[in-house]
C-alpha cells in the first residue's frame, strides 16, 4: 500500500478577517469618540474651546497680555484695594488624562504673562524635596520649577507683585522623608534659607501673610504697605464641594456675595477678599468652569463671573478672583477694575 501524506488543510481566513474588522470597528469608533469630544472646538472662533466645552471666558489666555499691568498703581495701594486675577491648582495644565484633576490648560509662563498673579501652589514632601500634587497625583513639577519661573518673571518685571498660596498636599512619600522626619515647614525653609538656586530669589521677593492666612507667602519687589501691616485678614469664598452641576446656582451665589462684599468695601481696608470660581466633588472642574455639556442652560462659573463684571462696568474692587481655565476676556475684566484706582490716587481725588 502506497503512502500518501497527508495535505495540510488551507488557513482560515474567516477568523481574522472577523478579528481585522473588528479591530477597524474599534479604531473607528474610538476616533469618532475623539472627534466627538473636539467637534465642537474644531469650528469654535477666537480659541474658546477646549476638550469640546465652550465658554466666552474661558480657554484662551494665551491672547491675554498683561505682563506689567501692575507698573500704573503707586506703591502706597494697599494690596488689599486691587483686583487681582489668580488660578486655581495652577500646575495642573499637563494633567490631560485626568480630567477631574486637570484644572488648567496653559503653562505658568502664559499666566504669568496673560496677568496672573495670584497662584494656588500644592507641594508634597518626596523624599528631600517639595513635588507639585494635586490631590494624589504628581503634575510632573517641582517647587524648584515653579520659584525659579516666578523669580525669573519678576526680574523681568521689576513693577509686578506675586500672591502664592503654598499648600502642603498629603503626607510625605519616600523613605528619605520619613526618615529625615523633617516638616513641610523645615523643607520649605531650605528653599528659604540654603538651597543655592532658590534662596537667593527668596532673600530678593519674599514676605510672608502674616497669622491669619498661614503658608501664604507673598512674593514682591515692591513696597505695598498693607502686605507687611500685621492687621491684614483674609476673607475667602471657596465653596468647593458641588453636589451636582444643578448646585452649580449654589456656588454662583457664594461668588456673587464675595464680589459684592469686596466691591462695596471701603479700599481703604485691611481685609484681602478671595473668591474662588472653582468647584469639583460632583462636577467637573471643567464643568464647574465653562457649564456642563449635558445641560446647555447651565452657564459655568466663568460665564457668570464674567457677565457680572461686564454688566457692573469697570469700577468696583473684586479682590483676588481665582479661576479655573481663565480666558482673556475674564482676566482683563478683573484687571481693568485697577484703572480707577490707579487714576484716583495719582489725580489725589
């Protein structure tokens, strides 16, 4: 009997060719997601749109130019008479993957130059050094990074004044911190004192809030009496918790208040009026911002802040108004808001 091998039976082709298109199906789908979520950007005029909210007060602060807003005002304005514009968890505008984290879309160097100058700054102590956290996740900087941006633009910019809020974010992570068993505090003050690439900007621009606003370091180059006046207190609107984005009415009327509180204070004072636009727990950052994409009639805390200020003219102090992916339009309003004082106290009236 003669032997025949046996043939190898022909591949299947079905299979793959099953798994190639639904492979192709995900890809298209996932692309369309994508589209989807920056559809509405796409064909957005002047910028104002970002991971598919839009806003009129938001996202653009790239067009905002203010580098030297503060060379009009004579040194002897208390610094609690000026409007100030400020973010919220300045360092996180690296933080696109997460989008209830991020709360920034534009690098510290943009806000500074858009007008900022008020900064929410969150460290955490790794090992021997101070990491920028929100929450528990690194923003990929260090407080080394954002003293020497900050130093730099205020050599730069001899007429400008920097409000930081340092807070210390979590416990200590890496063994050497433990070890060491060293403070937040103690850390802070080697930056302070000995580290040879911050200290020197320290002994420059540094004063410090006193009691009443702890680990709220004031950097400036110039002299603002009320900063080093011991009688300066803080009074600050940071409703942060949102249940819902229909509580976003809630956190408009909190802002609102403050406003109104910092407007119709005598200027003269010594009260430092804070108003934070910022809100998460239950909504987005980005929802709390520009309003929520599900509910079209829900006008975001930008929106609102910036009508308010549109509508009430340029006059009237705001205080520190600290904002989450602020727009132009938002941050010059709240600067224009200096020009009367500024003019009262040249003209003496």
């Amino acid at each position: 009997m003669k032997y025949t091998p046996l043939q190898p039976r022909p591949r299947k082709r079905g299979i793959t060719a099953v798994l190639l298109i639904s492979l192709c199906a995900f890809l298209v789908m996932s692309l369309f997601a994508t589209l989807l979520s920056i559809g509405t950007c796409i064909f957005s005029r002047g910028g104002k749109c970002y991971r598919g909210y839009e806003s009129p007060y938001s996202f653009n602060l790239q067009e905002a130019y203010n580098p030297d807003w503060m060379a009009s005002i004579p040194d002897e304005v208390n610094i609690t008479s000026l409007s100030i514009p400020g973010t919220h968890d300045t360092m996180t505008y690296d933080m696109v993957r997460n989008i209830r984290l991020q709360c920034q879309n534009y690098n510290l160097s943009t806000q500074l130059h858009a007008g900022m100058r008020y900064f929410d700054i969150r460290g955490r102590l790794v090992n021997h050094t101070i990491g920028i956290y929100h929450s528990y996740s690194y923003t990929g900087y260090t407080f080394t990074d954002v003293l020497l941006e900050m130093f730099a633009f205020l050599d730069d910019h001899p007429s400008e004044v920097i409000v930081m809020r340092l807070k210390e974010e979590g416990r200590p992570i890496g063994d050497t911190a433990r070890q060491q068993n060293k403070t937040f505090e103690e850390v802070f003050n080697n930056f302070r004192h000995q580290d040879p690439e911050t200290a020197p900007g320290f002994e420059k621009y540094l004063y410090e809030v006193p009691a009443e606003a702890p680990n709220q370091p004031t950097f400036q180059p110039w002299e603002m009496h009320a900063a080093r006046s011991s009688s300066l207190r803080t009074f600050r609107q940071d409703l942060w918790i949102i249940p819902t984005v229909e509580h976003l009415e809630d956190k408009w009327a909190a802002i609102k208040t403050n406003l109104h509180l910092a407007r119709d204070t005598p200027d003269d004072n010594s009260v430092l009026f804070l108003s934070h636009l910022s809100a998460s727990f239950g909504v987005l950052p980005i929802e709390a911002a520009a309003g929520p994409l599900s509910d079209k009639d829900i006008l975001g805390m930008n929106d609102r802040t910036g009508e308010w200020l549109d509508q009430a003219g340029s006059s009237g102090r705001t205080g520190i108004v600290i904002v989450d992916f602020p727009g132009k339009a938002i941050v010059d309003s709240v600067i224009e808001r200096n020009a009367g004082l500024a003019k009262k106290t040249v003209d003496g009236r």
